[in-house]
C-alpha cells in the first residue's frame, strides 16, 4: 500500500429542494454569517431560480447581493470586480451558485476579499495564504466537480489560463439539489455528464497521487454517470436520474481533486482556449483517442472500468479497453453532440497550434499513464478531426 493524503470538503447535503432552504442551512452552520453575496452568471440568473435561495436567505436574517456577471472560462478582470462587489458589499459569506466558473470565482472571491494579497500572487499550487471567507457551493449542472475541489481556473489572456491550487479552495459545505438542473438543455446536460465521466476516467488511471480513496470514488461516479446520461439526456425532468447525475459529478470531483486529471484535459484546454468550445465538449471530442492512445500503459484499467460501464464488454483486456472508448462515442452520438474536431470549426490547419498549446500544459501531462509528446499530440487531434 503507498501512502497517500486524500483531502475534501467537510459537510455535503444531497437533498431535493435544499436550494429553498439554503438559509435553514447557513443559519445551522454559519450562526454568524450576517450579509452572503452569491455569485452566479446572467443566463442562471435569467432562469428565476435564484429567487428562492434568495428568499430563503433574507427569511433566515441575512442581507444578500447577488453578483452576476460570471461568464465562461472567467477573465480575470471579472474576477477581480466580483471581488470589489464583495468587498463594497461587507460579504461575510460567499455562495457560488452555477456551473463551474460560477463556482471558482466564487472560491477566488472568498480567498482574495478579506486578503491583501493580488491575484497574480496565488497562481500555481500552494500560494494562498491565510484564511478565507466562508464558502459554500451549489451546483447547477452535474459536471465539473468544481463544488469539491480545490483548483479555480481564470483566463489571464486571450488563450492563456491560469490554475490556482490550494486548500483554502475547500468549501465549507456543498450542496446538491437537482431541481436547479430542470432546465438545462440535453446537449449541455450530454457535455457536462461526459466531463464528469472524464474526472473519474482520468483520476483512475493518473500516474501521480491515484490511492484507494480516490479509486473507490472514481468507481462509484462512473457508475452512477453511465447509468443515468442518457436517462436525464432523454427526459430531463427525471429528479432522481438528476439527482443521481449531481451524486455521481461530486464523486468525481472528489476522485480528481486527489488524484489528478491528465491528457484528455491537456489536450482539451486549448480546444476551449483557442476556439471557445464549452470544456465539458471539448473534452468529449477527444477522450475516445486520448484512451486508445494510452491503452498500451493502461488498458487492464480502462478494463476495470468498462466492467462498471459496459458491463457485457468481454474477451481481452485489450478488447474490453477498446469497449470502454467505443461506449463513450456510442454515448456522444446518441445524445447529439459534436463528435469531430470539424463540427466545432477546426480545421487540419489549426491541430499544430492546439499540439503547440497542448505541450504547455505540463502540470497535467505529467499525470498521463503515457508520455504524450508533440507529435503525440498532434495525432490525437488529427483522429479527433
């Protein structure tokens, strides 16, 4: 057995309807939490369901802002006015309520707020310093995890992304309530449910930190997220194949803030960067030629987890590996997303400066089963084409 250290956040509620008592929730774990702002984007805030977490909070005793102006992939100029509002605000308490840019401004706001320290001080691994406002995070797609872990992203260019990574980007507690997901559009709820498949594909094979806690979890998503994708794909208003799907992207998150993703989001960071594909899709066009690429290092696990998928898959590890890559196309075809490089508007002229871009991200290739060299790369985008 190696050692490991497995880290997560200390309170989750999986409850349907717990967003109309989020206030119930704070006042029984922050009983001194006074003036919350919760961060959220326009499209969710047009949707009407910031309404009753709102109220919930302002019934509970608390004043509340709402900022709204997360947009994908964040810039860091959005960032940093968040903050402001926070600090103009006096928040004492900051509540991501979104996807996953909603939620790492969120973690950013309650790091920075109360801080003296610049953004540019606390990227890369271990720079925050000191504590943080309490954090709580509410979920509204079932994908990136981002409610668990400990990692923000913000785009600090026109291309370039930043990563901050430290503990303090632990919540306090996590909520998961599916009746915030109703609305959202099949194809988002296809790509978001493949990127949280991808969490726990990538954490069960990560060449660095991979431990039983992390494996155990990683399982147990897959097995939740491939029994329900299409369920929820098919008939959105399933509140239990949804809750379930919220489960199961948790899990994940668990699974990959411990044992880190690799080259399917190496690979799928300059597909977003350069030609602003969500990141859940951009991670789906590549993830069947990212597994057959690594099953040379990997395939008795990708077999292990084809088990948990694909449970008729028999016949050689090999065999079972290439099940596992055929049953994640199998389910981008049959919920209609892109599954080509093309249909997303790249063309051959463009995959040497996605294998360029790709090379930059070290701090994940070097989490791969397989060394994946430029030319690796390039092949990998051209299959993807």
């Amino acid at each position: 057995m190696t050692d490991f250290v497995f880290s997560t956040v200390a309170n989750i509620v999986s409850e349907l309807g717990a967003a109309g008592r989020l206030g119930q929730h704070i006042a029984q774990r922050f009983p001194d939490a006074r003036r919350a702002l919760l961060v959220t984007d326009p499209g969710f805030l047009r949707t009407g369901l910031v309404d009753a977490p709102a109220a919930s909070l302002r019934t509970a005793g608390l004043a509340v802002e709402i900022y709204s102006q997360v947009m994908a992939d964040p810039p860091e100029a959005v960032v940093l006015e968040a903050v402001a509002a926070a600090r103009s605000f006096g928040a004492d308490i900051v509540i991501g309520l979104g996807g996953g840019s909603s939620m790492d401004v969120a973690k950013l706001i309650a790091v920075l707020a109360d801080s003296d320290q610049p953004i540019s001080a606390i990227y890369g691994i271990g720079n925050v310093k000191g504590k943080r406002l309490p954090l709580v995070q509410i979920p509204t797609t079932a994908g990136t995890g981002s409610e668990v872990t400990n990692i923000a992203i913000v785009t600090t260019g026109a291309t370039t992304k930043m990563g901050v990574v430290a503990p303090q980007l632990y919540a306090d507690l996590a909520l998961l309530d599916a009746e915030l997901t109703i609305g959202l559009p099949s194809t988002v709820t296809a790509a978001t449910g493949i990127d949280a498949m991808v969490h726990a594909i990538e954490a069960y094979t990560s060449k660095h930190k991979k431990n039983p806690l992390s494996d155990g979890l990683a399982r147990k998503a897959l097995g939740l997220l491939s029994t329900n994708l299409i369920t929820v794909c098919e008939d959105g208003r399933n509140l239990a194949a949804r809750q379930a799907m919220l489960l199961g992207a948790l899990l994940a998150g668990q699974a990959f803030s411990n044992a880190p993703v690799a080259a399917v989001h190496a690979l799928a960071y300059p597909i977003g960067g350069i030609f602003h594909v969500p990141h859940g899709l951009s991670n789906s066009l590549v993830l069947p030629h990212v597994l057959r690429f690594n099953a040379p290092d990997a395939a008795g696990l990708y077999a292990e987890l084809a088990e948990i998928v694909v449970p008729a898959a028999s016949g050689s590890i090999e065999a079972r590996a290439e099940a596992l890559a055929v049953a994640m196309q199998q389910i981008a075809i049959v919920t209609g997303i892109e599954r080509t490089l093309q249909q997303v508007g790249i063309a051959e002229t463009d995959l040497d400066r996605l294998a360029d871009d790709a090379m930059l991200q070290t701090r994940l290739l070097g989490n791969n089963p397989r060394t994946v060299t430029r030319d690796d790369a390039r092949a990998i985008y051209l299959a993807a084409l």
